[in-house]
C-alpha cells in the first residue's frame, strides 16, 4: 500500500476545479460530434445499414443512455473520480480496473487517431479546391484495408496533416483547463451551427427514392438487413463518447456531485438528435451506395444539386476547425486518466505529476498524443475505428456490472444520483454485447492482442511491487478516504 504518512511518496497533486456545468457539457458534446457523423456517417450507411443508419444511430444513442446512467450514478457517489477505470477499480479491484484503464487508453487513442484521419481527408480536400495540391505522399496512410485484400500498401509515406493536428491538438490540452474549455467551446458552435444548416436547408432537397429500401436486403451477415443495422450501431457507437470524457474531468469540476450527471445526459439528448436528423437529411439527398467516402456530407451537398452546393465549402470549414476539437478532448480524457492510474500506483508516478502553473499533466499529454500521431500516420481509418468501438462499449458494460456490484457490496454509500432499477444496468450489459457481437471478428482479434498487452504489462507492473490507492467518500459523503488497492472489490481496509 501507498503510505504518505511514512514518505513513502507524497500526496498525489490535485487539478485546479474550474469546469461548471456548461464547460462540462461543451466537452461532452464537443468530444461526440465529429468524424461520427462528419465521416463514419457514410461508411456506415454505403457499407452496412443503408438509409437504416438512421436506426443504427438511435439504437447507439439508446445504448448510450443506458450506460450513461450507470456512469451518472457512478460519478455522482464518487466525485473524485476519472471515469471507468475509476469505477472499475472501486468496484472490481485492481486488475479489472487496470484492464478498464488499458481499454480506455485504447478508446481514446484510437478515436483521436481517426478523426485526425478524417480530418486529414477533408482539408486535402479543401486545399485542392482552392487550387493548393498538398504532396500526396504525406496526405493518407501508407496502408488500406478492405475485407477481401486485407492491408495493402498505397505508395505513400505517412498521414502528416493528421499528424499536425494531433500535437497542434496536445498543446491546446496543455495550456489549461479553463483556456481548453473556452477555445473547444468557440469550435463546437461552428460545428453545430454547420450541422443544423445541413439539415434544415437540406430538407428542401430531399428525393424520397433514396430512401427505398429503406433496410437494403441482406447481401451477407452485417452487410445490410438487419445485421448491418446493428453493426452500423456499432461503428456509430463511439459517436457518443462524450459523456465518458466527461466523467474523466470530475477531478476539475466545480460541483461534481450534481453538475456530472446532468452534462452526461444531456450530451446524449443533443447528439441523439443532430446524429439522426443529419442521417435522415444525407441519406435522402443521395444514394446510401455513393457514400463511402472520407466526405460523406459533401458528397450529399453536391448530389443534390447547384442549389445546395453552397453548402459544401460551409461544411469544409466546419470539419477543417470543427472536427480538432474532438481529438482535443479525446487527448484530454486520454491524459487524465493516465495520470489518475499513476496517481493510484498503476503507471510510473512521474506520468501523474502536473506542472505547477496549467494544473495539467505535460508528460501524460505529450505521451498520449505521440500514441495518437503514430497510428494516425500510418493506420486506415476503418480498422482504427472499428477498434475504438469494441474499447468503448468495453468500457460502457464494465461500468454497467459497476453499479450492480456496488449496490450489493457498499448498499449504504450516499448516491446522490441512482438509477431508478437495477434492471438498467442489467439491461445496459446486454445491448453492450449485443451490439459488440455484431462487429467484424478481425475487430475482435486486434483488441484481444491489445488488451492481452495489458495483461502482460499488469503482471509485470505486480512483480515490480506497484499498488495504489483508492477513494470513496466517507460514511457522511464528503471528502474520501483512502483504501487498499489490492483487495477484490475495493472494500474499505481492503
């Protein structure tokens, strides 16, 4: 055990709370709207689900709510938290909650990294219209992916543009938390602003016969049908990771116990809405078959004719300021959780240490984002996706078993936000593995490699003697108090 009384080490530094209530939904809906429905939208309604993307996004949207209210609960009973790995270890001990860090660490690297994908693809776009040919052996990955050929190789070197964003991204993170909260903010408004146009003008252009079939005949499992559908809803699933970003800055919130529940629930309601609206609006102006492609949204604005096309250079400059934004939340996420797993003993504690002026972790960011850079240069953006949902939904369940493992362990904890059944939860954990069962087993295979990688570095992170600690509130609900780390479901004295 960590024993501060006998320096043996000192106190874990603590984040500056400066984040309100409207700062926390800024990053909920912030870290959720971007390469989901800006580019995944077309993959995954010319791939898998058709018009029924529309379907696949609500069916998301509701397994989001579900988890989302277990995290509320959890996040409201233990404000001092970072998210899931947080709660996992109070719940499940220390390897369960390890095994949740190393996911999410996965989750976000992985999102980070295709949305800089995205990102990357528009503004070489963008840049070629305005007559600026961008060298294309640094505009994509080296590699593609298809699930006929697997990897093959492009000719070109690396993604640089993707990369840019990544580090340009990490010192946003790094200059502070309130300065983050504003500039993201500023960027969120243009997004949103740009997606609400898409659908309100675009309602005028819609041709109802794009949307039949509106759930495309089966070709084979999850290639359209129903199966598609739900594997659409799979892909689609880390749109909605905004709410988790937001349990991960509980440490800086003003008011944890009453401000985390309700920015997590209403990052759900707005994005619910936009994603589908913009999917019902994309799928009716052009056929679900001419959507696989990096700009699904500007694909749809010229197809539907010169009457719409002023829209698309809106759209450019929404993805071209608009999508940075959600790599900048996922590094901050991303970094506030490495530091709170050095903090609790799991990660050298030099990863956990804040520099004394910002309050926010430099090495843990700069760490994070050189993760993000690597694969964003040399990955396609599909198989990076696919692996960013199966970390997420992870992640999502293990907090749902949370909440029912809690209830029965610590049934006197103050919970000042509580789900009103344990049927939700319940429920959670099977539309988790529902939607889970439905992805690609090449998915699968890579993030049991990824999270065996874990395992390996547990064992020998056990070996060299690391443990931690861990926090509850006490008995009156304030404050916390400290708990062995080492005990199987983090009870106290444990």
């Amino acid at each position: 055990k960590t024993d501060d009384a006998a320096g043996k080490d000192p106190p874990p530094q603590k984040f500056k709370r400066v984040l309100g209530i409207l700062d926390l939904i800024v990053i909920g809906v912030a870290g959720s709207v971007g390469a989901g429905v800006f580019a995944f939208s077309g993959v995954a309604a010319g791939r898998y689900a058709g018009p029924a993307v529309v379907i696949s996004y609500l069916i998301a949207g509701i397994c989001a709510l579900f988890f989302c209210a277990s995290y509320a609960e959890m996040a409201a009973m233990i404000p001092e938290s970072a998210g899931a790995c947080s709660f996992a270890f109070v719940a499940f001990g220390r390897f369960v909650g390890w095994m949740v860090g190393w996911s999410l660490i996965a989750e976000y690297i992985f999102t980070s990294s295709a949305v800089s994908i995205a990102w990357s693809a528009y503004v070489v776009g963008l840049l070629k219209q305005l007559n600026i040919e961008f060298p294309a052996s640094f505009a994509s990955s080296p590699f593609e992916y298809n699930d006929v050929t697997s990897f093959t190789a492009t000719g070109t070197i690396f993604n640089l543009p993707a990369v840019l964003l990544v580090f340009l991204s990490a010192g946003i993170v790094m200059v502070g938390s309130r300065e983050f909260s504003f500039t993201t903010a500023v960027i969120l408004s243009i997004k949103v602003a740009t997606l609400v146009l898409f659908v309100l003008f675009g309602m005028g252009f819609i041709n109802t016969a794009n949307w039949d079939p509106f759930v495309p005949p089966s070709e084979t499992f999850g290639r359209f049908g129903w199966s598609g559908v739900l594997r659409a809803s799979g892909l689609t699933t880390f749109a909605f990771i905004g709410f988790d970003a937001v349990a991960t800055a509980a440490k800086e919130s003003v008011n944890p116990v009453h401000d985390m529940p309700l920015a997590m629930f209403s990052t759900i309601g707005v994005c619910m809405v936009l994603y589908c609206s913009v999917a019902l609006v994309l799928t009716g102006l052009v056929s679900y078959t001419k959507l696989v492609e990096p700009d699904p949204l500007v694909v749809a604005a010229m197809e539907a004719g010169p009457g719409f096309h002023w829209m698309v250079p809106l759209i450019q400059v929404a993805v071209a300021v608009g999508l940075p934004s959600v790599v900048v939340v996922g590094l901050f996420a991303m970094s506030r959780i490495l530091t709170v797993m050095a903090q609790d003993g799991f990660l050298p504690r030099g990863l956990g240490e804040l520099h004394p002026s910002t309050g926010t972790p430099l090495v843990g960011t700069l760490l994070c984002a050189l993760a993000s850079a690597t694969l964003a240069a040399l990955c396609p953006v599909e198989v990076i996706a696919e692996l960013a949902s199966v970390g997420t939904i992870l992640a999502f369940i293990v907090v749902c078993g949370a909440v029912i493992s809690m209830r029965s362990s610590h049934p006197d904890l103050p919970r000042p936000f509580a789900v009103p059944h344990l049927a939700i939860p319940v429920i959670g954990i099977l539309l988790g593995l529902v939607v889970i069962a439905f992805l690609p087993w090449i998915t699968w295979a890579r993030f049991v490699c990824w999270m065996l990688a874990g395992a390996a570095l547990f064992a020998a992170q056990a070996a060299l003697g690391g443990n931690g600690y861990q926090t509850l509130p006490d008995g009156g609900g304030g404050g916390g108090t400290s708990l062995g780390g080492t005990g199987g479901t983090g009870a106290p004295g444990g």
